[in-house]
C-alpha cells in the first residue's frame, strides 16, 4: 500500500519519502519501454515545482491526473521501486518520483500522490513482508491502471473537488520559488483568527461526514511543499524558510476553504480564501489591511496525528 509518513517523522529522517515500496519490479524490461532518465539528483522535482505550461491546465483534471498515474505507474513497472532514491539502483524510482516525472501541471503530481493514498488497495492476498517483490509490484500496477474521474475526485476531495484542485493550481502555477518570494513580498494578509476558522470548518465538514476527504485534500499541500522545499534545498537555491512555512499556511487556508464552499459559512470562507489571493495580486489592497498579519504558528502545518504525536512526546522535553 502507498503511504505518507508523518511531518514530523520526515523532518527528523532529513528526507521526504511518500511512498513505501520494495525495490522491485514485475517482469517488465527495459526492452518494452526505456528507463526514465538519469537526473541530478533525485530529490529535484522539476515538473512539480517549476512555473505551468497555461496550455496543459485546459485539460480537464481527471483526464490529466489519469495519465500521469499511468505514466507514472509505468516508470515504476520498467525501473523497479524503492522506498527513498537512496535506495535506488540502476534507476529505480520511488513513487514521487515517477509522479513528478509523469505530471504536467505543477501541483498535478502532489494531487495524485494524495489520491494513491487515499483510494483503497486492491486486496491480492500478498504479505509485505512474505511477498516483497510482488506486493509492491502489484502497488506499481494499481498505479499504472489507477483511473480518475469526477466521481472518484468526489469521493475522495469532497463534492467541491474542482475548487480544490483550482487553489492548487493557484498556488503552484508561478513555480514554488516565485510563490515563496510573492509571500515574503507581500503585505500582511492573513486574518488572526486563521487557524481557528479553519478548525472550525474541518469540524463542519466532520459533522458533514467529509473527514476523509477533508483530510486528503489537506494532504495535497504539505505533499507539494515537503517535495519543492527538498527540490530546491538540493538544488542549492537559498529559501527563505519562514515565507515558504507561511506560503504553506495560507495555502492550506484556501484549500480548506475551497473545500468549504458549500457547507461552511461566506465569513468563515473568505477570510482563509483572501490570504492567498493577496500573495498572488489578485485582490488589490485596501484600509483593511492594517487588520491583517503574517504572524503564524509553525505548528499549523502539522497533521492532527502530528500535533497528537507532539503533544505525547512533549513532557520528556521536560526531563524526569
């Protein structure tokens, strides 16, 4: 099964790795279809991380993100899997990997890595740990044939998929680089109250029976930020840490409140969409800023798991 590990988990480890998969391959050969290419290193993310093409964006996304789970799936058939490029040899990828190497939207590969996730594995009676070689095989073929449409995006982004994936684009379009520097330049845009807004429509959506699709949708950001703060930091680029973390809040604001559109309140939606919009010009300023901040709490952009798993390591801080 593809899985994300926790924020907290990675940031400790030093790496990023989104997908457990064996080093392994199904029989395939490189005589079917020639490896992927070698890259510099393979933390880069060049197609998730660097400014769109406006061309590709008018594909219809479910279009979009099923042939790049296919090219994807099929990168991972012809080179084999490992669980971290560390691991690979002779040109075996991890699934973020292939994601980005198959994406053709910026964003598009962080979107698809959160649906792997999200959708359930078909069960093959294989044993990870008995049959290595094949279980991750099979996760490479689940890939390969994984198929999106609008039904399986609202069954697993909420019925406000489309809004969702919309501030993805937004977010991502400029290229993660150009982004950070349009938060660091910015005014202040964010309402004080942010956080709290936002927890108040994850509750609604709970109350909604949207928690799943709440979360997957969250997911796609730290998914897109983890993958581009990595690709840049071994690029040698220099990345302002605190505008990229804010970036990161205020993209999850808007996510939430495009998933929110229609079981949340307009006062609770609008001031999480307009922190983004600021950052990206689309709403000009005005004398109420003067109300707004780019305060944040770091923590934020932690998962609930995240924060309960802070919370119980937190006392040994303390000592005995």
């Amino acid at each position: 099964m593809v899985f994300r590990r926790s924020r907290l988990v990675s940031l400790a480890c030093g790496v990023v790795v989104l997908a457990a998969l064996g080093a392994c391959g199904d029989g395939h050969t490189a005589a079917e279809q020639p490896p992927a290419e070698a890259v510099a290193d393979p933390y880069l993310r060049g197609n998730t991380c660097a400014p769109d093409s406006p061309a590709d964006k008018n594909v219809d996304p479910a279009r979009r993100l099923t042939e790049l789970s296919r090219t994807a799936g099929e990168f991972l058939l012809v080179n084999g899997i490992v669980p971290g490029p560390d691991l690979a040899v002779d040109g075996q990828l991890t699934s973020s990997q292939a994601a980005d190497r198959a994406s053709t939207v910026p964003g598009d590969a962080s979107i698809a890595e959160a649906l792997w996730v999200a959708a359930p594995s078909p069960e093959n009676g294989l044993d990870p740990i008995r049959d290595t070689a094949e279980y991750y095989a099979a996760d490479a073929r689940h890939i390969s044939t994984f198929e999106v449409t609008e039904q399986s995006l609202n069954q697993m982004l909420g019925p406000t998929w489309a809004s969702v994936i919309e501030v993805v684009e937004e977010f991502a379009g400029d290229g993660y680089e150009q982004y950070v520097e349009s938060v660091r330049d910015a005014p202040p845009m964010r309402v004080s109250d942010a956080a709290a807004i936002r927890a108040q429509l994850r509750a609604a959506a709970v109350d909604a029976g949207l928690e799943s699709q709440w979360e997957t949708a969250q997911s796609i950001v730290p998914i897109y930020f983890q993958s581009c703060t990595t690709s840049s930091d071994v690029a040698g680029h220099d990345i302002d840490l605190s505008p990229s973390v804010l970036g990161e809040i205020l993209a999850a604001d808007a996510v939430g409140a495009a998933f929110a559109e229609t079981i949340g309140p307009s006062e609770l939606t609008e001031p999480l969409t307009r922190g983004l919009q600021i950052v990206l010009g689309a709403e000009p300023n005005s004398a109420e800023t003067s109300q707004l901040t780019k305060e944040y709490d770091p923590n934020e952009i932690l998962s609930p798991d995240d924060v309960q798993l802070m919370e119980a390591e937190e006392p040994s801080l303390d000592g005995p």
